[in-house]
C-alpha cells in the first residue's frame, strides 16, 4: 500500500544502459579465406544494437561470396546494414571499393574500428578502399551524400539478415524504407547493370511474405539463387539475387 505523499518513481533507461561493448577478437573462415575482427556474442535488440554481432545471414552470404569471388573482382560495392563488417571485409580482398554502412551510432563505433584493424594488419589481405558510412534507409539526403562521394554507379549492393526485429512495428515499416534504398541505387547503377544481393533467413511467415511483396511493389524482380538454400545455425536461409525489373 502506497504511502500518502509517496510519489510512485519511473526510472528512465537511456541507450548507454543497453550498450556492451565488451567486443572479443573473433576469428571467422569462409573457404580460404580467414577473418579476424571484433564482434560480441549476444547483443541488446532494444536501441537495434543488433549489428554487435555476427547473424547467420552474414554467414550465409560470406559462403555464397567465398565460392563466387570472381562477381567481387575489381567492383564497387555498398553494403547495407553492415553491423561489425564482416561481409565488407571478405569483399575487401576482392573489389576496388567497398562502401558500408549503418545508421547506429554505437554500430559505427565498432565498424569503423574493424576497418582499421583490417587495414592496419600486416597480414591484410585488402586490396579495396574501406569505408564506413552512416545511412538511414529511406533517407535521400544521407544517400545522395554518399553517391557523390563515392562512385556513382556500384556494381553491387549487399545485405544479410538486415530486418531482425520482426514482430515489431518499426522493423516491419523498415522494409519499405529498405527498399526505397535499395531501388534508388539500383536505378543509378542502371547502365552497368547493379544488382541487390540479399541473404535471407526465414523467422516468419509474415516477414517472408514482406520482403517478396515489397521488392515486387518496387519494380524490382526477386530471385532465389540456385543452390543456396541452407540451413545455418538451425535456421533455413537462402540467397536472392533482386534487379531492376
């Protein structure tokens, strides 16, 4: 029972309460290929903290990139939700330039600290430009931005497991602004024939069922690639290969 005059206390918890970055050096191996750089291994999905960690899809797409490099050679490419930057970093090996990005500050933090790890290794293997970039999808002056300072026309656009907050109302009206992103880069990179390469893993059926719709009401056509459906820790994924219709 409440005491009179005892006012009941809301307690407030900002970002900074969520945030761990107690990041470990992690080691990854796609084929040949051999990864270092910091991740955790659990994150806060309040604040979309997500991008701390590694997801299956990066997994799943770093696969899918290590068995088809000669697509990366000499291209320039832009990843979406890049998180800690471990699809960006195998691309690294392969392409002239790779753009990536996330719009959470705290996510910024780590990528770029993973940039100048891969960068500063005397055993780096990188032979692309490595940048990192703040991009809110759906925001044009954020990515009009980044196509002026970079090259205009990618070669290719990235994404893996990039809508994890599905039972929320944000992540589900963030599909839409994803494919706002990705259909304006698309159409600037008209002329050499851009594609979205998209590694999905299925969580539900309303979110299966949302990502196919939204990419079809873009004038975009979505596509499973041959051979890659997989299972990856315990949940089935595929690759989508999505181009301008």
């Amino acid at each position: 029972m409440e005491r009179e005059g005892e006012d009941d206390e809301i307690v407030c918890l900002d970002e900074s309460f969520f945030i761990n970055d107690n990041y470990q050096l992690t080691t990854f191996t796609f084929g040949s290929h051999v990864l270092e750089l910091y991740c955790l291994q659990s994150a806060s999905t309040d604040f979309d903290l997500t991008g701390q960690l590694v997801w299956p899809g990066a997994v799943l797409l770093n696969d899918y990139l290590s068995k088809n490099a000669e697509t990366l050679q000499g291209s320039s490419v832009i990843e979406l939700g890049s998180g800690v930057g471990i699809t960006g970093m195998l691309c690294s090996r392969f392409c002239r330039e790779v753009v990536l990005t996330d719009h959470n500050e705290e996510v910024l933090k780590i990528l770029k600290k993973n940039i100048e790890l891969q960068e500063s290794s005397q055993n780096s293997l990188c032979c692309a430009e490595l940048k990192a970039e703040k991009l809110e999808w759906g925001n044009s002056d954020q990515l009009n931005s980044i196509l002026q300072r970079h090259s205009t026309e990618f070669d290719l656009v990235l994404g893996a497991d990039i809508y994890i907050h599905i039972f929320t109302i944000h992540q589900l009206s963030s599909v839409p602004l994803l494919f706002d992103t990705v259909e304006k880069i698309l159409s600037v990179g008209r002329e050499n024939k851009c594609k979205f390469i998209l590694a999905y893993v299925s969580r539900a059926i309303v979110m299966d069922t949302l990502v196919i719709s939204e990419a079809i009401r873009h004038g975009l056509q979505i596509n499973e690639v041959t051979g890659t459906r997989a299972v990856v820790q315990n949940l089935e994924g595929v690759v989508f290969e999505i181009t301008l219709g």
